[in-house]
C-alpha cells in the first residue's frame, strides 16, 4: 500500500471520528453518530493490519474475535489481561518502558478519580482494568525481550554468530 494511500486512509479515519463524537452529542444524531465511528474504526483497523510490518495476523483475528465472543460470558479482566499479552507480541522495545510507567501510574489516577463524587468508582474501575491490560502487554514485550537478549547470549557462547574476519560486499 502506499505511503500516501496509508495516511489519507488515517486522517479520513480521524475525521470521522471527530465527527462521531460530535454527531453523538444529540439524540438526533447519534445513530449517524455512531455508523461514523464504526466506519472510521474499519477503516484504521483495515489500513493498520495492511501494514508489511503486521506479521501475526493470527493473534489479531483471535483478539477481534474473542472481543466479540467472550464480552457476553467471560471475565472483563481475564479478557483484558488475555488482549493485552497478545498486544504485546508486536510492542516495540522503546514503547516498553513507557508501558511499564503506565502500569504504575495507572492506579494512583484511579485512586484520584475515585474522589469524583457521582462518577468516581466507574473511573477508578476503568483506570484498574486499563491497568490489566498495559501489564499484559508491558509482560508479553518484557519476556520476548528477555527470551532475545538469552539467545543472543547463548549464540555468542557458542560462536554461531557471523563468520569470523569482515567480508567486503560489493
């Protein structure tokens, strides 16, 4: 896909999103409201897994569908801790510490936005479940980085690494 095709999709995408929370405001409005919201959610999903970069297709069409199946019957959290380790497999090293700090930020904000008076226990719930799944994922990215650093140990105390001496390439 190309590179311009890929950020026109986005920024449609971003526009109807814009537009969804807009047209959401009013009752006359919201189902409009709501058909933009999904449509730039397809759109962002569709052009994101297009990407050459996406290789474990598998894990997101478990994750959408589990989305989907388990939201009637199974656990929030499970499920969220279960989307987050999948998140995971493709989190970049540079993203993991900043996930790390989220994980630890996440219930002092909870515990802050419990003091709202009317809706403060839905907050400190959503700030404790968001916190579920950035663990999961920051867990996924911290083990997968550890299982690289291992193997490139063991493959240095082995010497299966490059050929020694440097060889010119032309």
């Amino acid at each position: 896909m190309s590179h311009a095709i890929v950020q026109l999709s986005y920024l449609v995408a971003t526009v109807l999103f814009i537009f969804a929370l807009h047209w959401m405001n009013a009752p006359v409005t919201a189902r409009k409201g709501v058909f933009a919201g999904v449509a730039a959610m397809v759109i962002a999903v569709l052009v994101t897994w297009g990407q050459p970069e996406v290789v474990h297709h598998g894990w997101i069409v478990i994750a959408i569908v589990a989305g989907f199946v388990a939201l009637g019957g199974m656990n929030v959290a499970l499920l969220l801790v279960v989307l987050g380790l999948i998140s995971g497999l493709s989190m970049p090293r540079d993203r993991l510490v900043l996930a790390l700090a989220a994980v630890l930020a996440l219930p002092l904000i909870g515990t802050a936005l419990g003091n709202i008076p009317a809706i403060g226990q839905q907050l400190g719930a959503v700030m404790a479940n968001l916190q579920l799944g950035v663990a999961g994922a920051a867990a996924t990215a911290l083990a997968i980085m550890l299982y690289e650093l291992t193997m490139e140990g063991v493959t240095g105390m082995m010497g299966s690494g490059s050929a020694s001496g440097s060889r010119a390439t032309a």
